[in-house]
C-alpha cells in the first residue's frame, strides 16, 4: 500500500474536471437513436422467478464509452432490504470519478481485469493499492475514494453497499453545484483550473477524454 499526498489526490481530481465536457458526449454515442430521442438508458427486464432473486445482467445500464453501471436498490428489488449493490464495467484506462457514501460502507470485489483504488481517510490522509482477481476492497463510509481499470481488459467489479438506497455524492456534482472560488480555496488549487468544470456529474472519466 502506498501513501499518496494530498497534491496527488488534488491533481487526479483537476483531472476529472479537465476531462469531463467529453464524458458527456461518450454516454450519448453509446445510445441508441431513440433512446436519445426518449433522454432513457436502456432498458431490460431484471424480474426474476423468485422476490429472493435479482438479475443483474439485465438491469438497464449506464453506459460511459466502454463502460457501464448496472444497480439494485430496494425498489428495484425489495427483498433486499439492508443491502444493495452495483455491477460496473470500466474499460482500460477509464476511472470512476472521485466520490462518497453519505450513509453506506463500501465492499468492492474485482470479477475480472486490475484496479487501483484510492480511500482519502476522515483526517485527509490517502491511502493508494492495486486490485486484481478476487481481491476485495472496503471503504468505510463517508470516506472518499476512486477507482481506476490498470490492466489491458476491461474491469469487472461487483459492489456491495450495507444499506438499501445508498447515496452518492460525485466530485464533480459537488463543484458544480457549489463556488469555484470556495472550492479553489478549500482545494489549494488556482481558480483557473476550475474553467472547464462541469455543469452535471461526470461519474466515469473515459480514457477517450484524457486525451
């Protein structure tokens, strides 16, 4: 495990921003014409058989480029009353943008490909490693974290959340949502960089959008 300092963490966070005005474009390519014309993902039927089943490859997905977000929350699936979970999909090179869960624990478990997971602690402290087959990842609630596909396939990762309706807050929902002077501030970061910050929430950066 590695330490990472706080203008490590910051700068990966201008990078978010710097990438974000394409993110958007990417999802909209993955759609199909009139799920454009709807504003709609797509959508597939995950009833199952049985109230104590879910299936999750045909829940509707969020599509990002290459990579993808499948979900289940309690009215998607009922039965599950403590817990919900999400299957995501990041292609080489793609990251799941800086974010925390107000009111749940984190439990990441990597199906397939690489990872490498950052967790900013209460105290600002950050904490850099790498995952790959059938390892696992905790993140306590409230902390910060992301998570970047480090191998030449695609990442596959199942996470679990120890409360039903688990909440999110993105990076950069939270900066577009907010003062850039403030957060410039906050961030020890010119006010400039901020330029290009989004208007909606990123949720993954694209590795086309790096470049």
């Amino acid at each position: 495990m590695e330490t990472v300092s706080r203008r490590g963490v910051i700068g990966i966070a201008a990078g978010v921003l710097a990438g974000a005005a394409f993110v958007g474009e990417s999802e909209a390519q993955a759609a199909t014409p009139a799920q454009k014309a709807n504003g709609t993902a797509e959508h597939a039927s995950s009833k199952t058989d049985s109230p104590y089943k879910f299936s999750m490859s045909t829940a509707p997905p969020r599509r990002y480029g290459e990579s993808s977000v499948r979900e289940h929350k309690l009215h998607d699936f009922p039965m599950s009353s403590s817990m919900s979970a999400s299957l995501i999909t990041l292609a080489p090179g793609d990251l799941r943008e800086p974010h925390w869960h107000p009111n749940s624990d984190e439990w990441l478990f990597v199906m397939a490909g690489a990872v490498r997971m950052t967790i900013v602690d209460g105290k600002g402290e950050a904490s850099q490693f790498d995952c790959g087959l059938e390892d696992v990842a905790f993140t306590p609630q409230g902390f910060g974290h992301y998570v970047e596909s480090i191998s030449n396939e695609p990442a596959r990762l199942m996470l679990i959340h120890n409360h039903a309706d688990f909440t999110t807050v993105n990076l950069s929902e939270w900066v577009a949502a907010g003062s850039t002077s403030a957060f410039a501030s906050t961030l020890k970061m010119p006010v400039k960089d901020f330029d290009d910050a989004p208007d909606k929430k990123v949720f993954i950066r694209t590795k086309q959008s790096k470049g």
